[in-house]
C-alpha cells in the first residue's frame, strides 16, 4: 500500500508577500569575525577557492573559517600599497588583479603571497596614468583593462607591462567622454564598454581606437536614463544592462540602441526599490541581483520579466542585515555571497532555504516551500 503523510502546515499572509520577501535565512560575517572594515566593495573567488575581500580597510582572504587580513602598513612584507581597496578581479590564468583608492594596480603573486604594484610615474609615459584604480577586466589575450578615476582608461599589455592611455580630449568627440571611469565589461564580441561618471556609457568596438557614446538625453526616453554608470553586465541574449547612480537600471537592445529603464517609478512588474545601483550580477543565466544603496537586493528574472525582493529586517535576525548593498557573487559551491556598506559580509546558502519536494504536485510543493511545518501525522499502514 503506499504509505502516506498528513501534513499540518500554518500559511499565514507571509506565504502571498514570501514572493517579494523571501524568508531566507543569512549568516553574517562582520569585524567580530576577523573582517578588516565592514563596507565591503567586491569579493571573488580564485581558483584554490579562497574568497578575496576588498574593504575600505585593508584586503581579506577567507579560507571558510576564518579571515587573512592585508594592510599596507606591512607594504614591506605584503606588497600592498593602500588600504582602500575599489575592486578586485580574477583573470583567464587564474591571477589575482586589485584596484585602489590611491595606490594604483596591484598583481598577487601566490607563489610568494605578495602583491606586485604598478604606479604611475610622471617621468614613464607607458606608466598607468593615476593610482585611482576604479575598474578591471580582461580583454584579449595579454590584455587588461584598467578604469581610472581621473586618469582615464589604460590598456595594459601584461607581456611588456606597459600601459596605453585612451582620454578625453577637448573638442575630439571620438575620444574618451570622461576621465573618471567606474565600471567596464568586455563582452562577447570583444567590444569594450566603460561606464563613466558623469558621461553616460562609452563603447570601444573591437579593433577600433573611437568611441561611441551613450549619454542621458531628457527629451528623448530612449537614451541612458543618468550618467554615472556604477556597473555594467551581459545577459544571455547580448542585451547590456547598466546600473546608475540615481537613474535605475537601464538595458541596452544592441541591435536597435534603445535603452529601456526600470526604477522606483517604473509602471511594470520590474520595480526597483531604490534608484541607486551599486552592483549587477547575472546568475544562472536569468537571475540578475541588483544591488542597492538603501533598498537591499532586486532580484529580476529576465526571462520571466518579474522581480523578487530581499530586504532588512529589524525583527528577523536571520535576515539580510543591511539594505545598502555593494555587491553580490556566488561562490563554487553556489553559496551567495552579499558585501554591505556598514555592515559586512551576508551569506546565503540557497541549497539549504526551502523545504525539500515530497509531492509529485508541482503546486502542492511549492506551497509547502512558502509554509510554516507545525506538526506531521503518519497514517498507519493498511496490512
């Protein structure tokens, strides 16, 4: 006979509002944990499986129990120029590549857990062209990029270490729009696009030394909706999604230059809950987090067009702990990993959220995983 279970379960309202905010269940990691600062600005993960940290106080590796902390006090030993820390970047071979605030690019070497700096020098026109390093990503072989906050966009050749300079240059319209760089993507077709602050969105096509521009134009609604790009990603269809500081979200159809905009005043099932976006990552192809400064985590699935949200809560101490959020990654174990502004490190182990499927009834699973399991009854087995 086949055996079956009574299952009394308690949905309360929170089962019809789960959808816009989950009950996920966050560990927190902050300075009582090892953790140099508690703004956190980026986190990736190298190849040995190290979490890399970047704080406005010092550089932390994470081995899964505790933290590994850099500061440039022992610049002699560690090779760590400053202690603000912008961005971090993990290339093709696996090396570790680090922006700061003041002092300029950095290269890890693991081989002798130091770091290598590049700097510029007034004196060495192939020198990076500021210690301002806001962005990095790989392009071609042999080639990273490197956004500068006042000193423009470099092209470093890792072969030669030399840097190419690319500004703006008064009345040139086919040079750099602005100095002051804060994001990059180099996407699928090897173009290269840069997010300015103040100029909208750049675009370097491939094999090409102009750049196109992409600026807010208020009489038209089919441009950029504000110009300080924070973040720039790729989905799976080629679309380039833009976060702005004030502005929302923005996505770009390629083939037409058409921008479409979601924000806190969006009419649609996509609205955000603040307009300032500090960071996008694509998940899985569809999911695409959005991190805000002051409204927490959107959660957009592209394909479905519709939008979970994930916030603070003052009474839930397993909640997210802060609403302003800087980023989102998910590690090789599919564990999210959320950096905050004040508040540290956030972690979402997703495997581990709902209750596990005992139904062959899609439905009737999905209700128990937005449920609250108060009691089980086993009905006898018939001889």
């Amino acid at each position: 006979m086949r055996h079956f279970f009574i299952i009394v379960v308690s949905c309360f309202v929170g089962f019809i509002a789960s959808a816009q905010n989950p009950n996920y269940i966050f560990d927190h990691l902050t300075v009582r944990d090892g953790l140099s600062h508690p703004s956190v600005n980026k986190i990736v993960q190298d190849s040995m499986g190290f979490l890399w940290i970047a704080t406005q106080d010092g550089l932390n590796k994470f081995d899964g129990f505790g933290f590994k902390v850099y500061k440039s006090y022992d610049q002699k030993t560690n090779g760590l120029t400053n202690n603000s820390i912008k961005t971090l970047f993990i290339d093709k071979a696996g090396v570790l590549w680090v922006g700061t605030v003041a002092g300029g690019l950095l290269r890890y070497n693991v081989q002798f857990d130091i770091f290598e700096s590049y700097l510029h020098d007034p004196q060495n026109p192939k020198s990076i062209s500021s210690n301002s390093v806001y962005a990095i990503c790989e392009g071609e072989e042999g080639v990273i990029w490197v956004g500068t906050y006042g000193g423009g966009l470099n092209k470093f050749n890792t072969f030669t270490k030399e840097f190419e300079h690319f500004i703006n240059i008064s009345g040139d319209k086919n040079s750099l729009s602005n100095n002051n760089i804060r994001s990059l993507l180099y996407d699928k077709s090897g173009s290269l696009w840069i997010g300015t602050d103040g100029s909208g969105l750049d675009l370097l096509q491939k094999g090409s030394k102009q750049f196109k521009h992409y600026s807010n134009n208020p009489a038209d609604k089919n441009t950029i909706s504000q110009g300080s790009i924070m973040t720039i990603v790729q989905d799976q269809y080629n679309n380039i999604w833009t976060g702005t500081y004030g502005g929302g979200l923005n996505v770009l159809d390629k083939k037409t230059g058409i921008f479409k905009h979601y924000s806190t005043k969006t009419n649609d099932n996509i609205r955000l809950t603040n307009d300032i976006i500090w960071d996008l990552f694509i998940d899985k192809d569809t999911l695409l987090w959005v991190s805000t400064r002051g409204g927490g985590i959107n959660c957009i699935n592209i394909k479905r067009n519709t939008c979970n949200y994930i916030n603070y809560e003052e009474e839930n101490r397993n909640s997210l702990n802060s609403n302003t959020i800087l980023n989102v990654m998910r590690d090789n174990k599919g564990i999210l990993w959320i950096g905050t502004e004040d508040k540290g490190l956030n972690r979402l182990n997703m495997q581990k959220q709902n209750f596990k499927g005992i139904s062959s009834n899609r439905l009737i699973n999905n209700i128990l995983n937005k449920c609250k399991i108060a009691s089980f009854y086993e009905e006898p087995r018939v001889r």
